[in-house]
C-alpha cells in the first residue's frame, strides 16, 4: 500500500549541508529537509544520504514536516483480521 499521496512529495536532492539537506520537489520547488538529532549524529546516514545524492535517487518528504520518512514509500502492512 502507498503512502497517501497528500501527505509524501517525491524530492530529489540536490544538496548536502549539514545539518540540513535541500532538495526540489518533482515541479521544481525548493525545500530543505530538517534533519533530527539521531540523524545528526549517525555517520551512516550521511554516508546514506551522500549515496542518494550521487545517484540522483528520488526520496519521500513529508510535506508538513520536510522530513524524510523511515519506512521508504510503504505504509506498515495492517493486520488482516479472519472471521
């Protein structure tokens, strides 16, 4: 299941700084990503987040927020109840 719509943008990085990201959005807007504390501290995702950049991937951004998500573009699958 896809994350709704009105609550993700797709974002392609264009910039690293710490301790934000910039990024543009699929119509071209400017946003920057705010990073958390955990993220400022952890080697491994601006190793992760260096990676992304060079390739040139597009990310999920919330749009209130302009945080990336960490489950990618998936909501949690929810239970299936059996009758």
């Amino acid at each position: 299941m896809l994350l709704n719509e009105l609550d993700m943008v797709s974002a392609q990085l264009t910039a690293v700084t710490y301790p934000n990201i910039q990024a543009r959005t699929e119509s071209g807007a400017a946003l920057v990503i705010q990073t958390n504390q955990k993220q400022r501290e952890d080697p491994a995702f601006w190793q992760s987040i260096r990676a992304i950049l060079k390739a040139q991937l597009w990310v999920p951004v919330s749009k209130r927020l302009h945080q990336l998500t960490d489950s990618d573009w998936l909501m949690p699958a929810t239970p299936v109840s059996q009758a």
